[in-house]
C-alpha cells in the first residue's frame, strides 16, 4: 500500500480547490474562529477521496470478475459438484417424418369405352365389359397355345387394341343353356386381325367366343349387319316350345362414313342405333317371339334414307327356328 507524506498530493501544502477553501470558511464560522492542530477538513477530503477511489477499485475488480465468468457457469446451483445431477436441457422437438412418397401403380391398359351410355344396358358398367373382354380374349389365347394346327390359330390381339361396343344381358336356349353376358368388342384397324369378337361371359367363365368381319367392301352397301349377329338377337330352341320371355335382344354391324343415323325394328318395337367409329349397336327388349330377323335402316346427315334390309338381296329377313 502506498504511504503519503505531508508533502505529498494530499499533504497540507497541497493546493485546495474552492469547494475545500468553502468548507474551512464553513468549519471556521461554526468553531468560532477556532483552528484545531490538524485542521478536519484536510482528513475528510483524505477520505472522501480515497473513499472514491476504492469504490472505484472495487467497482472495477467486480467488473473483472463479472466478465471472467464462464459461459454456462448459470446453470450450476446450489449442491454442484461431481456427484451432482447435470442440469435438466430441454428434450429436442421431435419433427414429424414426412409421408413416404409412394409411385401410383400404372394404370393397366385397356379397351376404349363406347361412343354412348345406351351401348352399355341392364346394369353392366364398362369395366364389368372390359373384365369379360380380357377373360375372352386369355380364353381364346390359351386355347391357341394349346392347339396343334398352326393354320387354324388366329392372333386376337390384346383389350387396349379393343373398343367395347355393345353389353347386354345374355339368356340361355337349347343351345348354350347358360345365361350372363354378351360383351361384343371391336378394333379400328382390322388387318391383320379380326375386327369384331362376341363373348358369352358368366361369372368368371367364357361360355362363347365368336370372331371375325372385316373392312366393309364397297358392294355390301353402306350397312351391313353382322353375319354372326344373330347370336345376340335369336334363341335357339330345337327341343324347347318356345323362347324365354322377356328377351333382351342386341344387333351389330358395319356402316360406311355416308351414314349418320340407323334405325332398328324388332318384334314390332323399333329402336335407335348408335353409330360408333364405322359400328352400329342396337338393344331392346321383346314380350313376344318375333317371328322375322330385325329390319335395319340407314340414314345419311340430311335425314335422306339410304339403306333399308328389306331392299338388301344379301340379308337374309327370315328368322330360322335352329
């Protein structure tokens, strides 16, 4: 510690600024002019100052320490030590995992749908008709492997080559006993395959597979009913009295671009075809055994009639009872 001399910055001849020069002006009026051996105001402006001067000191050396703390010193308390629980942190969020991205499973190719909702009837959805269609044509295709007649087997092609055309409910007769489904399909592009197929579907089973037309020929006129047609419109009744009544009947074939509107009558009921990409699809339902094959007409797109089956020497208006 440093000693002060009488002589030194605090001594008596150190020089005395006016608030001291007031202050023994002050303590000289109350004492009544009377001047101790060691005048009190020299020892209290010693220790005013030095007083400030350790405040100072002391501020300054809690400054130190203050800025020597170590960060984190706060969270030890009371009890620290090497035995002592490490303080508490907060556990970290737990951040949801996003959704694992999945790659939607492809569509499976398929057949296109018909032109109109009347080409699909008796409740049958267009994957109901393209379900029957896939199973006729992998009917069809095992039945080519299994053959050993090269020249017999024929290349159907898959459903996606494929356009529904006509669904309907199919009914049994001496024939194919069996009820279900008609499903009749055909391909916009007939070479080198067959155009048109006709199953017979029930359940999962394919009772009957029929394919075969072609590109219509400039003499067939500019309607020609399906050969095979007759499957969907007749019942065959070689044991049997009669036909199974109500009958949903159904009848296809080929129109050229001239034509815009058919009509068919059967059973004395006449109805409107739909004319689908070079097709047309009719469907109806008979009370009564009709007792001729359905008369077709077509029409072009000012209404003129431009065909009539009873005016066709090709189409055969009888309906035979086999």
């Amino acid at each position: 510690m440093k000693h002060f001399r009488q002589d030194d910055e605090f001594g008596e001849d150190a020089p005395r600024t006016p608030l001291e020069e007031r202050l023994r002006e002050l303590l000289t009026e109350r004492t009544g002019a009377i001047r101790p051996d060691e005048a009190p105001v020299d020892d209290i402006v010693r220790r005013g100052r030095n007083g400030r001067r350790l405040r100072v000191a002391v501020t300054a050396s809690a400054l130190a320490v203050a800025v020597a703390v170590p960060v984190g010193a706060y969270a030890v308390g009371p009890g620290s030590g090497d035995d002592a629980p490490a303080a508490k942190r907060p556990s970290p969020t737990k951040v949801a995992a996003p959704p694992a991205r999945t790659t939607p499973e492809p569509t499976p190719p398929g057949p296109q749908p018909p032109a109109s909702s009347g080409q699909l009837v008796d409740g049958i959805t267009f994957e109901e008709a393209a379900d029957g269609l896939e199973k006729c044509l992998g009917r069809h295709e095992e039945g080519e492997r299994a053959s050993t007649e090269e020249s017999m087997t024929t290349d159907l092609g898959k459903p996606e080559d494929y356009r529904i055309l006509l669904a309907h409910r199919k009914t049994g007769d001496d024939n194919a006993p069996d009820d279900g489904i008609w499903v009749v399909a055909t391909t916009e592009q007939p070479v080198p395959r067959p155009n048109r197929v006709i199953c017979g579907i029930k359940g999962d089973e394919v009772t009957a597979i029929n394919s075969g037309a072609g590109p219509l020929l400039p003499e067939e006129g500019p309607v020609y009913s399906d050969l095979n047609g007759g499957k969907l419109y007749k019942q065959n009744i070689f044991t049997s009295d009669g036909w199974r009544l109500p009958f949903r009947w159904g009848n296809i074939g080929q129109v050229t671009s001239e034509v815009d509107r058919v009509t068919v009558t059967y059973g004395g009921e006449t109805v409107e075809a739909a004319v689908d990409h070079g097709w047309f699809a009719a469907t109806g339902v008979v009370e009564e055994q009709p007792a001729t094959a359905p008369r077709i007409k077509g029409y072009d797109a000012k209404g003129k009639q431009i065909y009539d089956s009873a005016q066709d020497k090709n189409y055969e208006p009888g309906l035979p009872k086999g």
